[in-house]
C-alpha cells in the first residue's frame, strides 16, 4: 500500500473514532461539569501519553518551545474542548458537528482581520454558502433554545483560534499545549463538577472520550503528513454524518429539517473549498505538508 493510500485510510480511521463521541456522551448520565471535567482528566492523561510517545526524550523540550504563541493557544482549546461536551447536553449531536465544520472557514475569516491573510473568492463562496447553512440551522429551530445556539458558537470560535494560531506558527507543536488545556478545564470547571455521582460505567465512557482526543490527534498527524490538507477535510466529513448517524440508530435522536438542510449547505461549503484545493495538486505535497500538519494540531 503506498503512503498516499495509507494517509486515506488512517485519516479514515481518525473521522470513525471522533464520530463515536456523540453516541458515547448519550450513555453518560452525570451532570454536565462533571462530564467535562472527567473528560478533561483522561484527555489530559491521553495526550501527555501520546507527547510522551511521539517525542521521546524532547518531551521537555518540546513543552519549553511553546513560548507565547503556543500558550496563547491554552486558552481557546480549553474553551473549544469543554464547550464541545457541554453542547451536547444541550443540543443534538447533528447541530454541534455542523456547527464544528465552520470552523476552517471561520479560521479564514480571522486570519484575514487579524493577520491580514489572502482570501481567496472561491474561500469567500465557501464562507458565505456555510453562512446560509448556518442560517438555515438556526432559522429552522434548534431544540434547547438559546444555549443550543450560543454555546456551540463560542465553541467554534474557540477551534477558529486555535487553527488561526497554529498556521500563524507553524513551526510549533500545540500538541503540548492541548495538554496544558485539559489541565485548565479540570481546574475551572473541577470545583463546580460532583466526581462521586459518576457510576463506574459513567467514568469508562468518559476514558473513553478523553482516548479519542488524543486518539484522534495521533491518526490526523500521521494522515496529514501522507495526503493533502485539502483531502483530510473532505474524509473529516465522514464524522459529520457518521456521529449524528449512529445517536440516531442508537437513541433516535432526531435532528430538525432545519438543522440536516442547514447542515447538508455547510457540508457542500465545505467540499467547495476543499475541492478548489484539490485542484492545486501541481503544488508538491511537501509544500502543503505544514499546512496539513497544523491542521492535524487541532
């Protein structure tokens, strides 16, 4: 199998793993803080394993040459991850994927404000048909009222950042810098969560979730170093059908027509601007090679 073909079927992997946490967060009864803190505690556990594993002996190094970029990169993530298990208490898990796969093109739109980055008009297409989806999501009516709304927004944002960021330094692993945000979710949001109402089986999901964190890491990494950045998004939307899938055949979890029009737009936004990329092919795979490996960062 050539290294083109295994980068398919790892980042195929990687979109199967993160699909599995929508349907692993229906079987946790626990209290929302408690859910994210617990969560953050195996995460935390999982990506300093996989740091550890993929760094060696410039571990310490490799938590030193984050500087300020990448501790300005705490922050967001910890905002992005926490608020993604908190949405799915108060939303489907159709929404908060849809809401999730703006986040490149919301990455574009603040790289252009803030760094003054060239977009280019099939990237703004793209940005204004996820606009009408997002519209269309909202519009149709989203079941748990504001918070459905609000809390998956600010959560995309936050991954906005945090891809914003990491193309901005390409040259830094925000790898350890996920870690430093499991341990910033566990201190804010610690106080507030009730370890002792979680059941045994509550605490083995929600290992669970924290494994495909770093799981998901891991498989991008190694995907996004074999095949184009432009292809990694495309196999990403597997997740987006994939996870509201199997909550529907697990707990028929059924999204509103608003939200599945709402989220096919965003979806088709997405194949446009990924297939404008894949266009670009002539461009050796190295020279797209950080921009892929940052995304895998994310």
């Amino acid at each position: 199998m050539t290294s083109y073909r295994t980068g398919q079927l790892v980042m195929l992997c990687a979109a199967v793993v993160w699909s599995s946490a929508g349907v692993l967060q229906r079987q946790v009864h626990a209290g929302a803080a408690t859910q994210v803190a617990d969560r953050a505690v195996f995460a935390a556990l999982a990506i300093f394993a996989a740091v550890v594993a993929g760094e060696r002996r410039n571990t310490v190094r490799a938590f030193r040459s984050l500087g300020r970029w990448g501790i300005a990169g705490v922050v967001p993530w910890a905002i992005a991850s926490s608020l993604f298990i908190l949405a799915l208490n108060y939303t489907t898990v159709a929404n908060v994927l849809f809401w999730q796969a703006t986040a490149p093109m919301m990455a574009a739109l603040l790289a252009w404000v803030l760094l003054g980055e060239r977009v280019r008009r099939r990237t703004w297409g793209a940005m204004a048909l996820a606009l009408v989806g997002v519209v269309l999501m909202v519009g149709g009516g989203v079941e748990g009222g504001v918070p459905a709304v609000v809390i998956p927004l600010v959560m995309t944002v936050a991954f906005a950042v945090v891809i914003v960021l990491s193309r901005h330094r390409s040259d830094i692993s925000l790898a350890p810098a996920a870690f430093i945000s499991q341990l910033l979710v566990i201190a804010v949001v610690g106080p507030f969560a009730a370890m002792g109402s979680a059941s045994a089986t509550d605490w083995g999901l929600l290992a669970l979730l924290g494994a495909i964190v770093a799981c998901g890491i891991v498989l991008m990494t190694i995907a996004a170093r074999r095949i184009p950045a432009a292809e990694v998004a495309i196999i990403t939307l597997l997740q987006i059908v994939l996870g509201p899938l199997l909550v529907w055949l697990a707990y028929r979890e059924q999204p509103s027509v608003g939200a599945l029009v709402g989220g096919a737009v965003i979806m088709a936004a997405v194949v446009v601007q990924a297939a404008g990329d894949l266009r670009r092919r002539h461009v050796p795979l190295e020279h797209e090679h950080g921009a892929s490996a940052q995304a895998a960062r994310v």
